[in-house]
C-alpha cells in the first residue's frame, strides 16, 4: 500500500535520558503527537550512539548528565560517525557549560525540558529542515555571548564580505536577527525557496555550516550589532 501522495512521514526519534520516569514519559508525550515516532530509548550516551548505528534515527533527543558517557560526548561520536542523524539537547541545564559545549560537539538544537511536546517537535522539524531547534531563551543566551565575546566594530562594515550579494547579506542579518525563513521570505518578500537559494549560496561562499556558525560571523564581520539596554 502506497503512501498518500503529499503526506509527511513522521520524524524517526530515539531518546536518550538516563532517568527512567523522565525517559519514559518523553516517550509517552511524544507519542501522542504528529509528526514524530519514537522508535528507541536510551540510558546513557553509550547506548544511544549503539542505537543510533543500529536504528538509523533522523533525530536524538539528547540528555546531558548521563553515565558511562555524557551527551557531549555521545553528539560528537554520533555526528563523526553516522552525520545524517541530527541531535537535539533536551536537558536541565541551560548554563555556558552546558549549551556551548553540545553546540560544538555538533548538536543543532537545544531545549531545556520546561519545553512542551510542540516545542520539541518544532525542534525536530526545524533541525531536519536545516535550520537550529534553538528554544527562544536559549537564542538569547547565544546571542549574548556572542556579542560579548566578539563585540563588532563602531561602524558597520560597508562592503559585503566574502563576495556576498547585497541580498544575500540582507539575509544573513536577519538570520543573525533571529527570523525563521518563513519571516524572512515575508520582510524581503520573496517565497521561502528564494530565501533559502540565499541561504545556500551564502554558506558556500562563507564556509558555514548552519545558523548558529552565521550568527557568529555576522557579529565578527561587524554586520549587526549587539542587543543593548
């Protein structure tokens, strides 16, 4: 039986968290909404990285403090060995030493478990669209670290950087702003698929690889500036 024409297949999720009762009710939670199927469940980080190679998820929701090895660790071997499965911190924790670690082993979203089933399956789709699951506060966190340690010049930069187009300059602001795609494709009105034929083109011509290493270099090339107040 063929799958109807138009219909999305739900995101493939295993789930790693060492406690049990927490484990098993994101489990339950998740199963009761669309979008996603929860086909595994983890302890600790060895064994999600030992499903992940068995089960070929899209997605893991990732704990952090766990035993044996950590999520840190876990999303790096996951992204080293099997990069076509995104990671999604699901923690406590929303402190430096736990955020940017996991953004530089390689995870693509990060929300605290204060965040409901929507929420984490907005990250879900996010992150397999090729955007950041970032949950708002922790976007602001990001934001304002970047600023402070990598505050840009008095004067804007006036020439484009790196053979960016003025549109596609336009666009990297707003990511570093912020905006979804749809919001962009709405402020520069174009369709979605113009914004991210920009997206695309800028990443090559930069190097970067998703929307929180943009952010970062739009702050270092001075294009916006930092939040005051």
């Amino acid at each position: 039986m063929t799958e109807p024409e138009g219909e999305k297949k739900p995101a493939r999720v295993v789930v790693a968290d060492d406690q049990t009762i927490v484990r098993e009710g994101i489990v339950m939670l998740l199963g009761l909404l669309p979008g996603v199927e929860v086909i595994g469940a983890a302890g600790d980080g060895e064994e999600a990285v030992r499903l992940v190679g068995e089960l070929a998820p899209d997605v893991v929701l990732m704990d952090l403090r766990m035993p044996r090895c950590d999520g840190v660790e876990a999303t790096r071997r996951i992204r080293e060995q099997y990069p076509a499965t995104q990671v999604v911190v699901l923690t406590t924790y929303a402190d430096d030493e736990s955020l940017f670690p996991a953004l530089r082993a390689g995870a693509r979203g990060y929300l605290t478990k204060d965040a409901g089933g929507e929420e984490i399956v907005r990250a879900v789709e996010s992150v397999l669209s090729g955007e950041a699951g970032l949950s708002p506060s922790v976007q602001r966190r990001l934001l304002e670290r970047l600023s402070q340690a990598e505050p840009p010049p008095v004067a804007l930069a006036p020439v484009a950087p790196d053979g960016l187009t003025v549109r596609e300059t336009e666009v990297l602001v707003l990511i570093a702003e912020g905006l979804s795609n749809q919001e962009i494709a709405r402020r520069l009105h174009v369709s979605t698929a113009t914004v991210k034929t920009h997206i695309n083109n800028l990443f090559a011509k930069t190097g970067l690889k998703d929307r929180a290493q943009a952010v970062r270099y739009a702050y270092g090339k001075g294009l916006v500036r930092p939040p005051t107040g």
